[in-house]
C-alpha cells in the first residue's frame, strides 16, 4: 500500500501516524497471553503486559470469548496502513470485569459483558446519537483524517490507523469509557449467544437497516461470509421477499439456502449479471456487499492490486450497480478502506442509484435492540454462524485456516482459561490440527 501512502503525502504533505499513549501495566509485571502482528501472514502468541487503569473510566477485562472477523485478514495481508510490529489484534471480545478506573459506578467486578468493536466516549455530538462508530475523541490517526477527511472512531486492535488500541485476542483487555463501550449480559445468557453482538451483528443488521431493505423487496447479497449470511438473515426478517445470496464456497450457498426464499448464485459456474437480470428484469430493489476489498476476480486488478496501483476493487460495486433498479438502493458494509479504479460513475449518475457507504456499523445504536428482540426471542439464531470452538493458543494456526477457508471454518469462539464450557447448541472445543486439511 506504499504507492497510496506516497500519493497522499505527495497530494497533503507529510502524514505520520500518531502513536497512541502508552497503556499502564500492571505493576507486579504479570503477562498474559495475546496474539500479536508481525508483518504480512506473521502472528504469533506473545507474553505481553496485563493492562492496568490508565484512565478514571478504564475497565479493565478478563477475555472469556474473542474470535476472528473477515477485516482482520486484511491486518494478516498487510493491507491496512498503520500497522507496527507487536500490535495486539482482536475487535470482537467480551468478557468478565476486573477492575474498573475510580469514575465508573454502573459496573463491577464480577459482571459479564460484551463489548463493541469501536471505542466511543459517550459525550460527542456523534455519541450522542449512539453512532459510536463515528466517535470524535477516541482517534488520533492523522494519517486517516487527510486520506478521509474525518476520523471514525478508535478501533480496538486494528492497527494505529484506527487509533493504535490494543485488542482483546488476548487473556486481558483494557476498555476506555468501559461504561459507555461495555454492554452488560442478562443472567443465564451464554458467551456463545452475545459475543457476536461485538460486531458481526450489529454490523449486518446496520448494512440491511440502513440501505434501507422493506416489505417486498427483492435483495441481492454479495458474499456469504457471517456478515453475508447474517444479512440473508436480517433482510429476510425484514420482509424481504426474495434474496438472491452470491458466493463461490457450496457449505455457504446452502447455509444461505435453508434460510428461506433465498436463491443461491455461485459466481464461478454462472454469470451473475445474466442470471439475476433476466429472472429480475426491472432490476434488484437492494444490493448490498458484503464481501472485502482484498480478493480481485480479474486479472485487471489482479495486476493492479500487486502493483500497488489500487487498494480496493470495484468489481462487486459496478455489478450491482448495473443490477439495481433506476433509484434503488446499493449498500457497502464490506470493509473498503482506500482508492480503487474502473469505478462505473456514469451508471451511478445516470440511473440514479442511491450509493449507500455504510460506514463502520454504529454497534451502540443497535445492540439493545437485537440483544433484546431478536436474540432473546429466539427470532435470531446466532448458532447458525458459530462454526468452532478453539483455545486462544491457537489463534496463529487459526488464521491460516481461516485465511485459506479450511474445513468450513467461518465464526470460531476463542476461549481462554476464564471461558465458561461450551453452551448447548454450540460447538466443543477442538484443536485447530485436527481440522479436516481440505480447502472448499
């Protein structure tokens, strides 16, 4: 990503990164258990520090459950900007609290929470409104404020970019404004059911919310990760009357298919474009992608991405916007995060579309609500995206896995030694080396 780095600072001057305050540790020198990032495919278990109170709001976490999300390959790949050597990873974790800071009075020791991926500060004119992914206090990266202009909120583990926070695939992890970014679980609520109101739920549920899908409406999904195939989930709740689920991996397309009325396209045996355009003449009311920015289909940006010419492609944008209908709605929840090219503006313009960024997902404005009508009622069955249960030693082994789609590995909870046993419904811990080694 040099050539982009370069190109800014030749467009807006120099924009070093900022490097986040240091974290207080513990005192004792006690370590725990946390997996770092050393360069492009290198992540290993480190010894690293237990946080410490460093703020009058701080909590500080014991890590019962952690996994890995489809945006942190990007941090794996190298293709996010701000990355230095030893930066602990993870931005879904929830956890047992274990200390808290001198100004917190809602939480104590001893109580289950889960927590969302961005760190918000309760009191800006955006965290008001509980868009806490927009936040204008948690982020000190200059280098994302002259690439975007603004400045999302800090994000935990994902680089200096998103504020430089440590993570929490890790033993331990610090929460700052921990009242405000820590959501407390109901009693008799497994780890496995709200651990994924971190991110992946709240990040779905926002790209279907937000693009605005309605009674009726025919929908197409670009990608079946869990982010893709909870928003099969959530547009089909929504009253969706048909969702056409686009991938290339089999389990994926079926898991899609047993959810409804829902048509599986694998993109490698047909052509998307032809299929949906002529079942659907008049064209899709909704697209939404949610897929990522690291995996071109044509050599064109083949060649580019390995030549630092472009960050993200818009291959997946410029089909859906020739699929949309005139005025219809076009959603991107999945991860883009710099420049792409051959991007079809005149199609935008001429049609109409309504070119919806969704933004990083507001996880404040929506976990209350999924947590308590969905989860709880059994409306959503967060089982179907939970595909393993593996111990935090193995989190190295697991991105492999993970990045090369083994043995149908998609949401894995991560335990640690302060995880409760598996809860019923929900996969056994197993060791990543005895996974089937086949590639779907």
């Amino acid at each position: 990503m040099q050539a982009v780095a370069n190109l800014v600072q030749d467009s807006m001057g120099p924009v070093p990164v900022a490097a986040n305050p240091e974290y207080k540790h513990r005192p004792d020198g006690a370590t725990m258990k946390a997996l770092a990032w050393f360069g492009n495919e290198k992540v290993q278990i480190v010894d690293a520090p237990i946080p410490d109170i460093s703020e009058d709001k701080d909590v500080i976490l014991k890590v019962t459950g952690t996994t890995i999300c489809g945006s942190d390959l990007h941090l794996y790949h190298s293709e996010m900007l701000g990355m230095q050597k030893g930066d602990i990873l993870g931005h879904e974790f929830m956890g047992v609290v274990d200390k808290v800071g001198p100004g917190v009075t809602t939480l104590k020791p001893g109580d289950k929470v889960v927590t969302s991926f961005q760190v918000a500060c309760g009191t800006c004119r955006y965290c008001k409104k509980n868009f806490s992914s927009m936040c204008d206090r948690t982020n000190n990266s200059s280098l994302m404020a002259s690439m975007y202009g603004q400045r999302d909120a800090g994000f935990f583990g994902y680089g200096h970019m998103t504020g430089g926070l440590p993570g929490g695939q890790a033993e331990y992890a610090r929460v700052p404004f921990g009242e405000v970014n820590c959501l407390k679980v109901p009693p008799g609520v497994s780890d496995e059911q709200v651990l994924y109101l971190s991110d992946v739920l709240p990040t779905s549920y926002h790209a279907v919310v937000d693009t605005r899908v309605e009674e009726g409406d025919i929908v197409g999904i670009w990608g079946l990760g869990p982010i893709g195939l909870a928003c099969v989930k959530w547009a089909l709740l929504k009253g969706a009357s048909k969702v056409y689920a686009i991938d290339t991996q089999p389990a994926r397309l079926a898991a899609a298919a047993k959810l409804g009325n829902v048509v599986p396209v694998d993109f490698k045996t047909e052509n998307v474009t032809k299929k949906i355009s002529g079942e659907v003449p008049g064209g899709l009311d909704v697209c939404i992608d949610a897929t990522s920015f690291h995996e071109p289909k044509t050599l064109l940006h083949k060649v580019e991405k390995a030549l630092m010419l472009e960050t993200d492609v818009s291959e997946t944008p410029n089909e859906m916007i020739w699929l949309v209908k005139k005025f219809g709605r076009v959603g991107l929840i999945g991860a883009y995060a710099g420049y792409t090219n051959h991007f079809n503006i005149g199609a935008l313009m001429e049609k109409g579309v309504r070119f919806i960024g969704n933004g990083q997902a507001p996880v404040h404005l929506y976990w209350h609500e999924i947590l308590n009508d969905y989860i709880l009622t059994g409306k959503f069955d967060v089982s179907m995206l939970v595909s393993h249960r593996v111990s935090i030693e193995d989190f190295p082994k697991l991105y492999e896995k993970f990045d090369k789609r083994y043995a149908g590995v998609e949401k894995v909870f991560v335990q640690t030694q302060f995880s409760e046993p598996p809860a019923p419904g929900f996969p056994q811990l197993t060791k990543v080396d005895d996974w089937a080694n086949k590639v779907l």
